[in-house]
C-alpha cells in the first residue's frame, strides 16, 4: 500500500543484467517499490556492492548497507588466524554457520536492526537463507507486533550444496565435496531454524516448493517464478556457416555448475578424457 515501508534486505546490489542473483533482487525489487516505499540494505556477501544503478537510486527510498569489514563474525575471524592450514580447513568445516552466513553475527543483525529503526517498517524481506539470522531482532517480537517477514529462498540451499558435492566427487575434488556435504549440513539447520518462523517463504521452482514443504509442513511457502523484462529485439536470420556447429554459452563462470558445464561441452566427455 502507498505509504507502506518494507525493509529489502539482499546479498548483492540489485541489477537488470548481470548474474541472475542480480537480476531477481532487481525483479524482486521493481515489484516491492509498486506496492511499498523500499528501503534496501545491501549485505554484499555475494559480491562487492559496486555503485547502485539509475534504477535502483529511482525504485528504492532509501539504500544503506552492510561494512563487511568490520562485520565478519568474531568466532570466523579466529579460525582465520590458525596458521597450520589443514588445523584450519577442518575449523571451517566446524564453523556452525554456512560460509555466505560468516557476517550474520547479532552485532550485524543489531546494525540492520539499528539503521531500520530510522523509519518504522511494515515488513521485512530477507533474500536467500544464508541472511535469515540478520531478521532475528524482528522474528523474536510476539507476531502480533512485529513487521510481516518474508524469506526468499530463491534456491534450496541444501539441494543444491549436495548436487555440488557430487559434481566435486566425480571429478575426484575430495576436498571440495566434503566442504559442500558441510555446508548443505549447515542450510538444513538454518531452514529448521527459520522457515517455520517467518510469515511467508518464497522458492521459484514448483519443484523446490514441494520438496521443502515434505521437509518443512509447517513453512508457509509461495512461488515466485525467476524472470526478465521482455526486450526489443528482432530475430534476424543467419545463414548456416561452415564448419563446426558453433554454440553460444552464456553463464557466469565463477559459479562452479556453469564452468563445469562449459567445460563438459568444450571437451565433449565427462569426466575428462585421458590426453
């Protein structure tokens, strides 16, 4: 409603192109400010925040965010300071809390909460389950009086650490496949945890949604289908050239799925064939 303030709480700078984290804070966010006056906090744990867009200056009240330098939790700072680099990999895989969760202390829950407070809000919408400890100043409150909180999933975090865990096993990557085994570990004790606690839980696939609702009945879960702005483009017909099949892969290589997935067509077997 007009009038209405919802804090917007995401792990990356929203943005119309990009990586599709980017462009479903933007979506997500486009449909808010119809609706809300927004007022976005960037915790920038999936890439540096860089400088906010003519659009999201234009959809957002008000944009703050979070100093990952003097945020990091104080029990990860020191499994960063053990110097025998096995003792500290094995820290690591300890670490109660997903990797993407290391900034998600109270103290940081405590600046949301503290920057928030600038303008009471009506609503809280945290984006994907690694920020869900950032909303426990407002979960605690008796529902009753506290803001209408929102949990966009956008994955499962878990599914997705044990496919990752497979991927690094057959490609006899040990060490890659025990850290993800641990961190989707850790995501299923933040969805226990959280899920059932806020007022909405938001996936986008129908497929994510009844697979968490088996796990978690009790979560109040809603699709919201991943998407883009339609674009003006015309198709233009180009002659077969020859030669080879030529295939455009369009991906983001620092996400391991796409890499690999580009390398699977670069060589044409898998796993990697001998020479």
């Amino acid at each position: 409603m007009p009038g209405e303030r919802v804090l917007y709480v995401t792990p990356t700078m929203p943005r119309r192109s990009g990586n599709g984290l980017a462009m479903r804070a933007a979506a997500m966010l486009d449909a808010l400010a119809r609706l809300f006056d927004v007022h976005l906090f960037v915790v920038p744990v999936a890439g540096t925040p860089g400088a906010s867009s003519d659009f999201v200056r234009r959809t957002a009240t008000r944009i703050g965010g979070l100093d990952l330098a003097t945020s990091l939790d104080p029990l990860y700072a020191l499994i960063g300071r053990v110097l025998d680099p096995q003792q500290r990999a094995q820290a690591e895989l300890a670490y109660p809390k997903p990797y993407l969760s290391r900034f998600c202390s109270a103290d940081s829950a405590d600046k949301l909460l503290e920057w928030s407070n600038q303008f009471a809000v009506d609503a809280v919408h945290v984006m994907r389950l690694y920020l869900a400890p950032l909303a426990q100043p407002f979960l605690r409150r008796r529902r009753a009086g506290r803001p209408f909180c929102v949990l966009d999933l956008d994955d499962d975090d878990a599914q997705t650490c044990r496919r990752l865990m497979r991927l690094h096993s057959d490609l006899g990557d040990r060490r890659a496949a025990a850290v993800a085994a641990a961190e989707a570990d850790k995501y299923d004790v933040l969805a226990r945890r959280y899920l059932a606690a806020f007022d909405r839980v938001t996936v986008c696939s129908e497929t994510d949604a009844g697979r968490l609702f088996t796990s978690f009945p009790d979560a109040r879960l809603a699709l919201v289908p991943n998407g883009y702005p339609p674009t003006d483009c015309s198709r233009r017909h180009c002659p077969p050239a020859p030669g080879p099949l030529r295939l455009l892969f369009v991906g983001t290589l620092g996400y391991f799925p796409n890499a690999d997935a580009a390398r699977f067509r670069a060589i044409g077997c898998y796993p990697p064939c001998a020479g």
